[in-house]
C-alpha cells in the first residue's frame, strides 16, 4: 500500500518553515519508510559515533541490535543523517545507508556503518556538488548522536583567514578551534522550525542540574562564545544555559523571521521549558540586556517563569543615553544595510567590533575573524539590517521596560534584585548610562569596572566581572 499525505505541508521531512505565530498541522502516517509491520520486535542501544569527521578520513558508526520479540524475524536498520546548517535548505532528514538482518529470539549483532565526506554532499545553489563543514546528527530509530565534519586544512601556520570578501562559501566558522570545540559541548532545539544552538553545560558535567540554574544573553552581533572566559568559574556554582539567538552564531538566520525582542524571548522561553526550567539567575549583555528586560515585563504581565535574578552588563538600558556609532544608524536602513552587508569587506566589521573594546583590550586577528565568521555563517543578504530592529524597539518599549526594572524589585513574594557591571570606557553604553541608571532605577546597584575598561566586559575583564557577580550573589 502506498500512503499520500493529504496536504503537501503534511510531509513531515520537508524542514518547512512556518512564518512566526503560525500553527503547523503534521498528521504523522502510521508507518514510516521502513518501519512496516513485524511479527517481532527489535532494540538498538549503543550507538557509537565519533566527534569529529576529518575532511579526507572516514566516520565509522556502530551500534548493537537485538531481537527481543518472541519469534525470529528480519529487520532493516536505518541511517539517517540530519545537516543542521546548509547554504540551501537541507531536507530534515536523510537516509545514508541501511543493513539487513535476520535475527533469532534474543540474538544480538553489532551493525557497522561507514561515512565520508561524500556523502554528506549536497547540489548547491550554482547546481554543482559540494561538501560544506559543520555539525550533522546521525539517528538509528530512537538513538542520535552529534558529530562535526571538519573543514579542508589549507595552511599549517595558523588558523586565521584570509579571505577578507562576504562570500557564503568562505564563511565557515568551525575552521577555529575554539568555534569548533564550543558547538561540539552544544546542542540544538527546534523553534518555529528553525533550529537554535545553545551551550548546556550539563553536557560537560552531569551534576550540573542539581545546581541553580543561570541564563547567560549574549550581546550584538556576537553569540554566546562570548561567555567562554567566564565559564569555568561559573560552571562551578551554576548550571549554564548560553543559547545563541535566532539571527546569531550558530542558530539559524532565516530571511522570513521578525527578530524582534518578543520574538527572542518566545524562543528563550520555549528553551526554558524545553529543558524544564521553571526557575533561573540571569546575566545579560548589550542587546541581552534589553531580552531581559522584556522578560522582566513579562514576570508582571505572565508569570510563566520565575527570574531570581539579574546582572547586567554593558548595554542600551535608557534609549536617551545609548549613543550607537553612525555606522550602526546606516546598517539598519532598508536598502542601503543590505548593500554594505553584500560589498564591505569583513575587516570593515571586525574594525567596528573592536571600536567599543578598551584601549589595551582589542581583540586580535584571529579573535576578530571567529566573531566576523560567526555574524555571518548562513546569514541572508539584509541580515545586519534585520538584526538592528532592537534599536527601535528599545524607544517604542522603554517606558514599560523601565517601569518593570523598578516594579520586580517590590514584589512581595520573590522580589528580583538586580546590578550593573559596566566597562565605563565603552563609548556606546559606558559610565554615561551607568549615571542613568543611578538616576531612574530605585535601589541601584552598579559596579564600574577599570577605567579602560570597555564594552564587553565578560571578554575584556572576566575575573573582576567575575568577583562583582558573585558578590552580588552572596548578598541575595
């Protein structure tokens, strides 16, 4: 018999898209390619799969299947392989090899598969075939594992690059090692079928979930690698959850996506409750900032979540004294933003990035080029433009947002305290909002770091944001 879907959105292993606020309407078929009826049944457990697939070498997966039925039958084992990011949109899942067995009642076998870079090769938009590094799953029924395709080793001296043009082929941010070794202690969830990248440090330590749990809100136009300095220290008194927003790092940048704050905090709020966590710390920074202070609106109007509390660091807080670069005004006008995105050289933006740092903190080459390579993996042609609605949003949303950083502070049950930790030589959200702060916020609490000092304190001075943090902790 042979099974049609009655709508065409209705096959399952199409990745579609759904624009935001729309409800998807999947009927599941009965019996999926390959899974028929049988008159016994079969387990599968030890799936075994290394980390990483060199570029020239060979990936080779194993795992144990058994007959734990009541009578001997045949099977066929299923391989399928999921590539979570790709110039074109890849099907959700598909299949790369298959194993046919004859079991009897409690028999056991170990099933080998073998994969090389061809296979997990694609037919590009230019309709020529081509194999593009990044992080792919296996699934063997119910069992999946993560592994990292490694990228084509060009030169031996280092690792920066030298390509210096906004071309999505030379855009690969798994060439650096610290990219690499970071999405490999990540993991993924689905939002509005787009898939979103966020670091669980219960994947380096499992008795992480027994301790409090802290959201890290990385800032523009980075992602949450940002938090690696501090994230030893951390990780000794915390459960992490770093994710990479829509737009940003290694989550997806879809072009029919809103990006607004609202939208974020949706995300963020599936995450949370995809994880099962009711309840979290907070420490936020630059555009993480203003996501945290939609979620503290939020703890007023729909109480979905509990904050316990918040750190802020440098960022637009108060639209009146956020002063950004004139530069950043030109990207997030229509037309004109998506053309700089498209002709500027990288070195144009990594030169902006490293503008808002202190004076003896500047990021290097190779720094620069992770964040530039990151900004820009799989991103569309008015990504930047995209990205810079939050300026907006943080005018047309400042007087509930402001209300609610004094309005958390007086609850009667669970108040949520808060601090600044500001890097004063920022020109864009240094001391200048700190004085802001002072002025508006009931209670406030801040903290000025050096006086060279700038705007990403978290990369610039870990251990004294570090020492200011904690001691904020200790006082609740």
């Amino acid at each position: 018999p042979i099974t049609y879907p009655k709508y065409n959105h209705h096959l399952s292993t199409y990745d579609y898209k759904l624009t935001e606020n729309r409800v998807g309407n999947f009927i599941d078929v009965e019996f999926e390619f390959g899974h028929g009826l049988s008159y016994t049944t079969f387990d599968y457990s030890n799936l075994n799969v290394a980390s990483q697939l060199e570029w020239n070498a060979q990936l080779t997966i194993t795992l144990d299947v058994r007959n734990s039925g009541t009578t001997q039958g045949d099977h066929t084992v299923l391989l399928y392989v999921s590539d979570l990011y790709r110039t074109v949109t890849p099907p959700n899942k598909e299949l790369k090899g298959y194993k046919k067995l004859s079991l009897q009642v409690g028999q056991q076998t170990q099933v080998q598969f073998n994969l090389r870079r061809d296979d997990l090769s694609f037919i590009g938009i230019d309709l020529t075939r081509q194999t593009e590094p990044g992080i792919f799953t296996v699934t063997v029924g119910s069992l999946a594992a993560n592994f990292t395709l490694a990228a084509e080793q060009t030169t031996t001296n280092s690792e920066s690059t030298s390509v210096d043009k906004l071309c999505t082929k030379a855009i690969n941010p798994y060439q650096f090692t610290k990219v690499r070794l970071w999405a490999e202690e990540g993991n993924y969830f689905n939002f509005c079928g787009h898939p979103v990248f966020y670091y669980d440090s219960v994947v380096r330590d499992r008795s992480a979930m027994s301790k409090p749990t802290l959201l890290l809100l990385h800032g523009y136009p980075t992602s949450s690698i940002d938090w690696i300095c501090m994230r030893d220290e951390l990780e000794k008194r915390f459960h992490i959850v770093a994710p990479d927003y829509i737009g940003y790092g290694l989550s997806a940048k879809p072009i029919l996506f809103s990006y607004t704050i609202s939208s974020q905090v949706n995300m963020l709020e599936k995450l949370m409750n995809s994880l099962k966590l009711n309840q979290f710390h907070i420490m936020a920074h630059d555009v993480g900032d203003s996501i945290a202070q939609e979620m503290l609106a939020r703890q007023i109007d729909d109480r979905k979540f509990l904050i316990l509390s918040v750190v802020f660091l440098n960022g637009g807080l108060f639209p009146e004294s956020h002063r950004p670069f004139f530069m950043m005004k030109i990207l997030k006008i229509d037309i004109l933003g998506a053309i700089i995105q498209n002709i500027a050289p990288l070195s144009v933006f990594a030169s902006g990035i490293n503008r808002v740092f202190g004076p003896s903190t500047k990021r290097s080459k190779l720094e620069l080029d992770e964040m530039t390579h990151l900004l820009f993996y799989n991103a569309p042609y008015n990504l930047i433009q995209r990205l810079q609605c939050y300026l907006n949003e943080r005018v047309k949303h400042r007087d509930r947002w402001v209300d609610a950083m004094n309005r958390v502070q007086s609850f009667k049950e669970n108040p949520i305290c808060m601090r600044l930790i500001n890097g004063p030589i920022d020109p864009i959200s240094g001391k200048h909002m700190v004085h802001r702060y002072r002025q508006i916020i009931t209670n406030p609490d801040t903290c000025l770091l050096d006086a060279n000092i700038g705007h990403y304190p978290n990369l610039e001075d870990p251990a004294n944001t570090l020492k200011h943090f904690f001691d904020f902790h200790k006082s609740l």
